[in-house]
C-alpha cells in the first residue's frame, strides 16, 4: 500500500548514518554551484515531487507537458514539469538557473535558506503554500505511551528530510529539546534497508522512527492499530503521532527567485492562480468520486500513476486515491491566511521563525537568512474571476456530541491513554472557581498554540476532583447503618470491613460502585451519592470555565479558538491522583484540570473543503 506516499528516497544517498548533533552546513551538503540565470521560459521548467498536492499541478497542466485546453494553457503558460525528490539537485538547478522555482515543505526551504539567500537574485520568495500534510507519521514502540516518553529515546530520521520540522513541533508538544534525544540519521526515507522504518525494523535499540503512510501501514498494520509480528508488521508498534493530528506540522510550499519574480510577476501569478484552479477542481472531483463515482477522478489519477510509475502507485483507487487524502489543500483562502492574517499561528511568518530556528540551531545555516513572502495582488480579475470557492466558508470542525460522546466511551472502556498524544495538568484551591491569564497565562498560551498545530485533534479539559468529602459521608453513612465497621486508630491507619469484609478505601472503583448502587443511602445527614455526584457538577463546571478563560485569553491574541475542538468534561472523584488523602497538601493535588490531546474518530470531524 502506498498511500500518503512523500519519496524522497535516493535524495542524501551519499550520507552515512549520523548521530545527534552532527548536521552538515547545506552549503557544504550541496557543494559548489555557479549562479547562473532564467533565460529558458518556453517550456519553463517546474520541479514536482511525489506527493498528492502535486497531483493538481500535473492536472492543470494536463500532463507533463502542457496539454492544449488545460488550466495552464488556458492562461498562456507552457510548463515543463520535472521530478524534484532529490532536493539537493532542485537547490542546484535554481542556483544555476535551470528552473526558477523550487518545491518542497517549508522547513526543507528552511535549510536551504542561507545558500540561496546568499545572493539577491536567488533569494527566496514563497509563493504559494500547496497543502498540509496527513500522511507522515512517529511510529513508537509500545512503552512509549506519549510523546513525553521520547526522552532519552533514541529515533531514526531521514537527514534533511521532510519530517525534521515535524520532529521539531514533537519535540516542543513534549518540553522536549533535541539534546534529549537521541538521533540516528537515515540516508534514504523510505525503499532501502537506510530507511527509518527499516532501521526500527531491524534494531530493537530504535525507539521510535518518522516515516510515510506506506512504512506507517507497514510497521503497524494502520493508523489506529497496534503491530502484531505478522505479516512483516513489528509486535507492539504504533502511531504515537501523525500529520492527521498534527495537521499544521508540515507546509508543502513553493519558493521562486527574486529575480525571476519581479521581472516576470504575470508568469508566476498565472502559474500560482492555475494551480488554486486546479485544487478547486480536484476537490470537487474527489467528492463526486466517494458520493457516485467520477471518470474525470479517475482520469487523472491515472495521470498521476503514468507520472510517478507503478512502482510507487501500484492501484489507482486505493494507492493514488490515498496520495490525495493524505494531504489537505489550501486553496485560495488559506493563502490568505497564510500570507495575508495577522497573529496567524500557523501562518507565514510563524513558519519562517521556526524553520530558521531550525536550520541555524542545527548548522544547516550559520546565519538567518528570511525568506520573502508572497506579494501577489491577490484580489485580481485574475484570481477572482478564475477561482469559485474565494470566501472562508469556516465550520465547526468537530461533531461536539459525537467528540464528548467517543470521549465518555473511551474512559469508561480504559482506553483514554491509548489515544492519548501528550497531556499535562494545573492545579486549583479548594472553592477555586475563577482562572485568570494572570495565574494560568503561560498554560492558556501552550493550550492555544495546541490547538493551532494540532488542528484534527480534540484538546480535552477534564475536571477532577478531590474524594475526601465523599469518603466521609461514605463511611458516616455506613457506620449510621451498621454496614460499616472500623478498627485501628488514626494515627495507626484505620481499616475498614463492609458487611464483614475488608473495604480498601484506596479502590477508588469500587467505592464509586458501591455509591451509585445504593448501598449508603438512606442517611439523613450523610448522602455520599449527592456528594459525588455535586463532585462530579463541580468538576465539569471547572472545566467549562477553564475552557472559557482559554477562549478569552486567545481572543486577547487575536486567535480565534474553534469551540468544538477544545471540549470541557467533568470527571468527579473518579481519578484521583491520591485516593485517600491524608492532609490538604495530598487533597490539593486531585483538585486539577487535565488537558489532554487526544485522536478522535473521523466520524467526529466535519468535512470541509480546505483547511486554513
């Protein structure tokens, strides 16, 4: 199975395998290179790589060549499109002039950022971003739980690879620094015994590996599987994260020189234009594909498996159907955001400081050179009198009953953790019902930031509360009514005996049971199922007004915060951190809010056209 397929396989396949803290300069990775300038423009030369945004440009040019009728030819352009998955000669081939673009995910330009912004000619503008990324994924052994359990782990990435930024965005969910870990570097993504997964495969001492859907399914058996050790699968394998959550991790863009751009801005307006054409079509394409059937779709993934060979896409309706669903389009709007919305945490400017921070923090590049925005006159007859879906048709992105509903399940069945990505904890007084920036600030800003990169999943704020009240009348309620009986002394510990049986107070289960059953009711001044259940209100309450104060606090910032993804729930006494405390300094540590990130099913998502 192919599918979500990004092969940059055969890219570094000069590197031998590196450890932590070994990184090259991309200068030196690239080697000598005369610059050299556009002067071939009929058919001008456009790299592509093996991914499903690119499949849209293979459409609207028709084909390699530009085909007559086809978007590009519509709007005068004639394109020649060449493979691109080896980066390093995409760099070289800019630099010389050979193309004037350069196509890749947002930190990959990154690490190319100072060599070709050594000279003004070559210096980089972004001219479009293409597609998020759903299909690339960490797959972990099975006593990494969650990503804070990657410390002191050693993982398998590919050098100078698309899943660097990805492992940068892991690493800064967890707290986690890139010291804290340890690398081995892979020269190949993915096809070769130097690829991540074969490496995890084959050394146990790999810990956790960043690889593509296919390698994914490989390893796992699939997303939301666990590997067995059969069919080539490795026992106790999973997905600790993947783009499908962490949906604003990898920005697939493209750069075009300077020079180029300012001398021939019609040029690179027609080509960015065609291609928001043809992600509207495909769009539509692929709905009327999965709704009834559509020859149109299926033509054009023939396209892309005549393109890419059937190597790489063996089947059309489950290999180049996946290639396109495992990346999420823009559009037209979502180049407004990214270039255009102020305080935009996944926009354009958010994207250049990480990707910066990454190649000098790495030795990629010794010094920040920025890369140049798009400047395009976005609201032309161009675009608009090309483009149909031009407005923010903004959603609900999450089903709220289905999201609390699946939720509810998985907590009652056990198997929170198990879609649990990262979680961390704040801690309230008792009464506490106000939380303001000014205590909780810095938590609201990791919530907010959360949320943002992790754009299909659900951040959970669970409410929790301290037992001890409930305890009390529990066991007053019990003495009252003779069921009950207590030995021993305070100081010494008491134990308890229900019915004649020995009750450990610490069994937090049990005691919850026995409440809801009914067995302590009945005592006028003792009622510990009124005390839970008021817990357990306390607890959701809390929650909702954590939630609100989030929402509040984003507001603040200028980032609007989706209502559905941030989804508040009440978990009483149910979980408490110490089951029985014995002083208020053990009580305080239940009195806490829980924020977890969390994989939710895909029927608890609405579907939209583009994601931005």
């Amino acid at each position: 199975m192919k599918d979500g397929i990004r092969f940059f396989a055969g890219v570094f396949a000069f590197f031998a395998v590196f450890w932590a803290g070994a990184e090259e300069n991309f200068q030196s990775i690239v080697g000598p290179v005369k610059i050299g300038e556009v002067t071939q423009l009929s058919p001008l030369t456009v790299p592509y790589i093996t991914w499903g945004g690119d499949v849209a440009t293979f459409y609207a040019n028709g084909g390699l060549t530009t085909r007559k009728d086809s978007i590009y030819s519509k709007l005068g352009l004639n394109l020649k499109l060449m493979p691109g998955d080896n980066f390093v000669q995409q760099v070289r081939n800019y630099m010389e002039g050979k193309t004037p673009f350069l196509r890749g995910t947002f930190h990959m330009i990154g690490l190319a950022s100072e060599l070709i912004g050594n000279d003004p000619r070559t210096k980089g503008v972004v001219i479009m971003q293409m597609t998020w990324s759903a299909g690339d994924h960490c797959v972990a052994r099975k006593e990494i739980k969650t990503v804070k359990d990657l410390k002191g782990k050693t993982v398998a990435l590919q050098k100078c690879g698309p899943h660097i930024g990805m492992l940068d965005d892991v690493l800064k969910t967890a707290g986690l620094g890139w010291n804290e870990i340890k690398i081995v570097w892979a020269d190949d993504l993915t096809g070769s015994a130097k690829s991540p997964a074969e490496m995890f495969r084959k050394n146990s001492s790999v810990d956790a590996c960043f690889v593509i859907s296919p390698d994914m399914i490989g390893l796992t058996g699939g997303l939301q599987n666990t590997g067995s050790g059969a069919e080539g699968t490795v026992a106790g394998a999973r997905v600790l994260v993947s783009t499908a959550e962490l949906s604003r991790s990898i920005a697939d863009v493209y750069v075009c020189r300077k020079d180029f751009y300012d001398s021939h801005r019609e040029i690179v307006s027609k080509f960015v234009a065609g291609y928001l054409k043809a992600c509207e079509d495909v769009v539509d394409m692929k709905k009327q594909y999965e709704s009834k059937g559509s020859q149109a779709y299926i033509d054009m993934l023939k396209m892309a498996q005549d393109i890419y060979g059937k190597d790489t896409i063996p089947t059309l309706e489950e290999d180049a159907h996946g290639l396109i669903c495992d990346c999420t389009f823009v559009g037209y709007p979502g180049n407004l955001a990214f270039f255009n919305q102020k305080d935009n945490l996944h926009g354009f400017e958010s994207f250049q400081k990480s990707a910066l921070d990454l190649a000098t923090g790495h030795g990629y590049a010794k010094i920040r050179c920025g890369l140049i925005p798009s400047s395009l006159e976005w609201n032309s007859s161009l675009f608009t009198g090309l483009l149909t879906k031009t407005q923010s048709d903004k959603k609900d992105r999450f089903r709220a009953e289905a999201v609390i509903d699946e939720i509810e399940s998985l907590s009652s069945g056990g198997k929170l953790d198990d879609r649990t990505i990262y979680s961390f904890t704040i801690n309230f007084k008792p009464n506490q019902s106000d939380f303001t920036a000014v205590e909780y600030g810095a938590d609201f800003q990791k919530v907010m930031e959360l949320a943002d990169k992790y754009g299909n999943a659900v951040i959970a704020i669970r409410g929790h509360a301290d037992p001890t009240k409930t305890l009390v009348d529990l066991i007053n309620a019990g003495m009252k009514k003779g069921i009950l009986s207590r030995t021993g002394s305070k100081s010494a510990g008491y134990k308890y005996s229900l019915n004649g049986k020995p009750l450990d107070m610490s069994d937090t289960k049990k005691v919850c049971e026995m409440i809801e059953k009914g067995d302590f009711d009945g005592v006028t001044d003792a009622n510990p199922r009124e005390v839970m259940q008021a817990a357990l209100n306390l607890s959701r309450k809390r929650a909702e007004s954590v939630r609100n104060s989030i929402i509040e606090y984003s507001a603040g910032k200028g980032v609007e915060i989706d209502k559905t993804q941030v989804q508040p729930l009440g978990v009483g006494i149910r979980e408490p951190f110490i089951a029985k405390p014995s002083n208020m300094a053990e009580a305080e540590q239940n009195m806490r809010v829980e924020f977890r990130i969390l994989r939710v099913a895909a029927e608890a998502m609405q579907q939209s056209d583009f994601d931005y």
